[in-house]
C-alpha cells in the first residue's frame, strides 16, 4: 500500500502493452537492468547515522547466474546524480574493473564491462561500493529520507515504484526477484535497524552496533527497505502457522504510552491465521511477521516487516491491508506497474474479508464494502494503468482510486460470480502456483485460475471490460412470478464516459416473500445473455436478458444488490406483463440468426428425441444443454462432433425445453415439445 490512507502475455497482449525483452525473450525490467543476468544473492553493508546529514555508505555484492552468450556487460540500477563520484568503485575477483553511465537516455543505468566475457549458465559476482546523497523527495518519488519523530532523527526508506536505485545498487525488476539477502547495517549504538528477514547477528565495534538481518526468501527490489530509528521494541507472542511459530515483533518511535497502538497492531496475529486458512500459508512464516514505524504517510508492505506511519499503527483498514499484501504483492507480485491493481486490489478487498470474518476487530464489513463501491463509480482511468513512466504517473490520484478501489470490486465480483468455495480455490491456487509464487503475475495469470475453478468458463469478456475499460454500469431490474417460479429481466446502461460497449458481469439480487425469508441469486450477464452463477459455476445461457428461477418460497419484493457486491447500482419494476413464455417466444425470435444447423427428429415426442448437430469446425467439440422454462439443466452432454446422431430426453416430463448447442463462440437454440 502506497497511499495516504487510501491515500505477460496475452492478456498483454490484448491490452497493447509489450515488455522489453532481450534477445533471449526474457523481460529485462523496465529500465532494460539485467536483461543477461539472474541475480541470486545480495550481500550489503550499509553506514547509516540519522544523526548525521542524509547519507549512506555502501558496499553490494551481487550473485548472479548469468543468462546469454558472451555476457560482457552487466547493468544495474543506481542514480548517476548522486553516486557518480570517487566512492563508486567495481571490483571483481578483487580487481577494480571498469564502469560507467549512459550520457543520454536512462543515464542511472550502472554499466559494468567484465574483463573477460562469461559464457552462458555462469555463476559469478561483482563488488560495488558507492557513497553519497539520496535525492530529496519528489512528490511520490520518496526512496531515502531523513526526519524526526519527538525531536529524534530517523533514516527510513520507500522504493515503491522506482526509488530503489536511489539510494543502492540493484536490478529493478519485478520479474527477476533476489532469491536471498544478508543485509549488515552499521549506525550510533543508540540506534535499532528494521529491515528484512531474521536477525542473525548483533556485534558492538566502538560506538556502533552491527546489525546483520538474514533474508532467505525472493524478494523484489523496491521491497528491500532500512529504518535506522532509536526504536522501542516489542516482541509479542508468537503466532502459530500450520505448526510453525512465527515471531511478531514490532519496531516503535518513542512515545509515553503504547496501549492502543500494541492492542491494534495484534490484529495482524488474527490476520495471519486467517488469510492463512483461505490462501495458503504466511508466505515467510520461517522468519518473521515485523511492523516498524516510519515516516511515509500511510502504509507499505515490506516483505516481512510492514511498515506504517504514526497513524497508521491503529488503522484497522491499514493494518489488514499491508497484512494481506504479503501474499497479494510481495510472495506473488505484479510483473510490471501497469498490472499493480493485482497488489493492491486484492490487499484492499482484503480489508473487508477481515472485517467480515474477525468479528473482534468490531467494524462492518457492509460498511467497507459499501465504501469502496461508492468511490469505485467515480473513476474515470482504467485498473490497467498505462503510463508507468514514474512513480508520479503511476501514483496519481486517478489511478490509486482505481487500482485500490475498483480493483477491489472486482476481486469482490470475482467472489459474486464464483462463489466462496470456487473464489477461494481459485485465489489460493494463483497465490501458490509454482511459476507464480514467489515470482510475480499479470492479469492473464489471474484470469487463467478463475477460469480452471469454474469449470473452463470464458472470463476473457469480463477482465477485459473491467481490467482495460472505463466507466459503470445501472441496471433496470423487471421481475414477474408465477407462484414459485419468478422471472427476472435485466436491461442494462452505462454511464456516459464509459467506453465498453457492454459490462460483462456478475448482477446480485436479493428475493424475499412477505414473512422476510430470502434468497441470493447470482446472474451472469454475458452481454445480455443470462445464466445463473455464483454456486461454483456459470449455468447454460438463456440466450436472452431473462431468466426464470425455481423459489422455495413465493416472492413478493426484490432487491437489487443489497450487499454491494458489485460495482452496478439498478432499479426494480414488478412487471406484471413480464412471462416466462417470454424466454421461449425469444429463443424462437432468434433461431434464425444461428450459426450451428441442427435437426431435430421427432419434435414433438412422446418418447426420446434424436438431433444432428452441423458444424464447419469438426475440430472442436460441441456441448449440448437441455434446459427446462425454469432455466434449469435437465440433461447434459459433452465431446459431440459435427454430423453425429445424439439421442436425448427419454426421461423429460411432459413440457417445453430449450435445446442448446455450443461450440466455441458459435450458437444454436431451438425449442423442442415433450408430449
């Protein structure tokens, strides 16, 4: 979370959006750093003292595998304005080696010539020792920063999205990330160090203290992050994760009371367990779980160690959020900035996850949910951000509202339209797919899952209306009943500024009868063609914007999106006009726009009916429905080819069905009469 408070591939592909890549087709990262190299290890000594002017002394020696022929020049990350000076010196195999900067273009590219090239799969390393200034803050652009909290001076750092190279050397790409990192911090013996990983050692040298932190798990580099702070610490009980015990330990300025503070930031224990129980384990559980103070306003989740501003550290919202980044952001991470909704979508949906299933925290899950929803309607960029320039056209005011706000409806419309069995599977298995954890994700990869929990569902409509599209939806909800059976028909409009044809997606509605006892439903709206979800899979379409449902109850009020789950608003007619006939008069209306060709013998039957479905694909397979006027499935069929002979409905009761046929994108409905 990076906000004040609120504050690749196909999907890629469709989307216009190409990374760099280098010859060998791997990314390079947007900088083009390291195109040829896999770096492995780091191991860093940093001088700090707040109690000095803002500067850092280092010294970084990379790991790395390297990943071409020939590799003769290696790149990294570093800010030529401030490092370009007598303390930056190269070593390799204990020789100072030749660097320099681009005089144009990305200037804060460190280029490093090997005396002798490597051939390709060579593990090898280099020794970089820099001091020097950190640039001041720009606007979103934080990186190293020295300020006071009660009149003590404190070191802190925020990387996110390009500062890392601000104030160390290092390959800035999210898609390559430091598999393992000793981190040894050298400040006043007055000072504490918060930072990544296990504490491994501590040695006195004069008046300085030596921190040495152990980190042995992938991490990208706008992660890494110092404070040099004269912290006071807590060690609270550890927390238990599937038999491990995981410390919490919290890292705060000095104040004369904690109470309020250390009673909120226990939560993140309840917080642990439960995104645990849904996602996977704590994704660092063999380390540590930390919170540190610091001077951003607002949160970031640093891997294995959160930190959080002053007010920060009792925000209930906060708290959970960059808990819940430890798995949405930091163990699987976006792949590039444009796809940073999938960090912050996801920690921010968490929030009301947390509210509704930690009753303790005492906050309403409705009411975040229902917050988040409203400012959703009020975007105006798409959750795909396009410009990711910087971190201040990435980090406009804009996109964080879409990234955080309507990226979290989505999630929660992923939840709508999959059920909780399905969406929990679907998120736990993209959380702990070994290509994307403890790597890193686009959309695509999302999408992938969703689509394997349900079944094969097509959800490419979906994300691509809601990931690359603008504006919002209102439904004009019409309903009828016949005793049991209620009829629903939706008509959809979109906001002026939108620029999708038509939302594809999931519509809530709530049905009670007169003594108050209710009933959910999910419809999937395919652009106008319904089917009922939100039970672990997409039901056949109707073919039509009407959907008739079986009640165990009569109806008598409907309700639109009483939960706001979703990012539509909608309004409700009881229309008494409004039939079940209607679905098959409109199934009939459109026989004559189909594009599969079927023959159906005998029709009407008394006993079981043979069809021949015709295709020009005899490649693909083609899927049969039949699906009573309630839209219920009676009977189901798969792996049909063109020109076969299928015999169904032996077991029909006497009545009206819709036979539908599907393959691909292509469609057939037609009625057929049981006698």
């Amino acid at each position: 979370m990076k906000n004040l408070f609120k504050s690749l591939t196909l999907f890629l592909a469709l989307a216009g959006i190409a990374t760099t890549t280098n010859a060998l087709g791997q990314t390079s990262g947007t900088s083009g750093s390291g195109g040829n190299i896999d770096v492995k290890h780091h191991n860093i000594y940093w001088r700090i003292n707040p109690d000095s002017t803002k500067y850092i002394r280092g010294t970084v020696t990379t790991k790395f595998l390297t990943k071409a022929s020939n590799v003769s020049t290696i790149t990294f990350d570093l800010n030529k304005t401030s490092f370009n000076n007598t303390g930056l010196v190269v070593k390799y195999h204990g020789n100072t080696i030749s660097k320099s900067f681009p005089t144009s273009g990305n200037v804060n590219l460190l280029t490093i010539t090997l005396p002798t090239p490597l051939a390709n799969n060579v593990l090898d390393s280099v020794t970089i020792s820099y001091r020097g200034v950190p640039p001041a803050a720009s606007g979103q652009a934080l990186g190293y920063q020295k300020t006071s909290f009660n009149g003590s001076n404190y070191i802190y750092t925020l990387s996110e999205s390009y500062e890392d190279k601000d104030w160390w050397p290092c390959k800035a790409d999210m898609q390559d990330k430091v598999e393992t990192m000793d981190i040894t911090v050298s400040s006043p013996s007055a000072f504490k160090v918060a930072t990544q990983g296990k504490l491994f050692k501590t040695v006195g040298s004069g008046t300085n203290t030596k921190y040495t932190y152990r980190h042995q798990y992938p991490i990208a580099s706008y992660l890494v992050s110092i404070c040099v702070a004269k912290f006071t610490e807590f060690n609270r009980t550890p927390v238990t994760i599937d038999g491990t015990s995981v410390p919490i330990t919290y890292q705060l300025f000095n104040r004369s009371s904690y109470t309020s503070i250390l009673n909120a930031l226990d939560f993140c224990k309840l917080e642990l367990q439960l995104f645990s129980s849904k996602f996977g384990d704590y994704p660092f559980k063999n380390e540590k779980f930390g919170v540190y103070e610091f001077g951003f306003s607002g949160g970031m989740e640093h891997q294995t160690n959160i930190g959080l501003s002053s007010g920060g550290l009792t925000s209930w919202s906060t708290i959970a959020h960059e808990v819940a980044h430890q798995w949405f952001g930091d163990a699987v991470t976006c792949k590039t900035w444009n796809s940073l909704w999938l960090n912050e979508g996801f920690a921010s949906y968490m929030e009301v996850l947390a509210a509704e299933q930690i009753p303790s925290l005492g906050v309403s899950a409705l009411s975040r949910r229902t917050s988040l929803k409203s400012s959703a309607r009020t975007t105006t960029v798409p959750v795909y951000i396009a410009n990711v320039s910087n971190s201040n056209t990435v980090w406009t005011g804009a996109n964080t509202t879409a990234v955080y706000d309507r990226g979290a409806m989505i999630v929660s419309m992923l939840r709508a339209l999959s059920g909780d069995t399905k969406f929990f599977e679907a998120t736990k298995n993209y959380v702990n797919d070994p290509n994307l954890a403890y790597k890193s994700a686009d959309t695509d990869n999302l999408r992938q899952h969703f689509q394997t929990a349900l079944g094969g569902a097509n959800l490419t409509g979906f994300f691509t209306d809601w990931v690359n599209g603008v504006g919002t939806p209102s439904y004009a909800l019409e309903w009828n009943n016949v005793g049991t059976a209620i009829t629903l028909k939706l008509n959809q409009t979109r906001s002026s500024n939108s620029n999708v044809t038509y939302f594809r997606m999931p519509v809530a509605i709530r049905v009670k009868n007169a003594s108050g006892t209710s009933q959910d439903i999910i419809i999937y709206d395919n652009g106008g063609n319904l089917s009922l979800a939100g039970n672990g899979t997409i039901g056949t379409a109707t073919g039509t914007n009407k959907i008739t449902i079986t009640l165990p109850f009569t109806p008598s009020t409907v309700q639109f999106d009483p939960d706001n789950v979703t990012i539509a608003t909608g309004t409700v007619t009881y229309n008494s006009a409004l039939t079940q006939k209607g679905i098959i008069e409109e199934v009939a209306e459109r026989e004559k726009e189909q594009t599969l060709k079927t023959q159906i013998f005998p029709n009407p039957s008394s006993g079981e009916f043979n069809a021949n479905v015709f295709s020009e694909d005899t490649k693909e397979p083609i899927i049969m429905d039949v699906v009573n006027e309630m839209g219920s499935i009676m009977e189901h069929q798969e792996n049909l080819k063109s020109n076969q002979t299928i015999s169904f409905g032996s077991h029909l009761s006497t009545g009206i069905y819709i036979l539908h046929f599907s393959q691909g994108r292509k469609q057939y409905s037609t009625k057929v009469i049981k006698k």
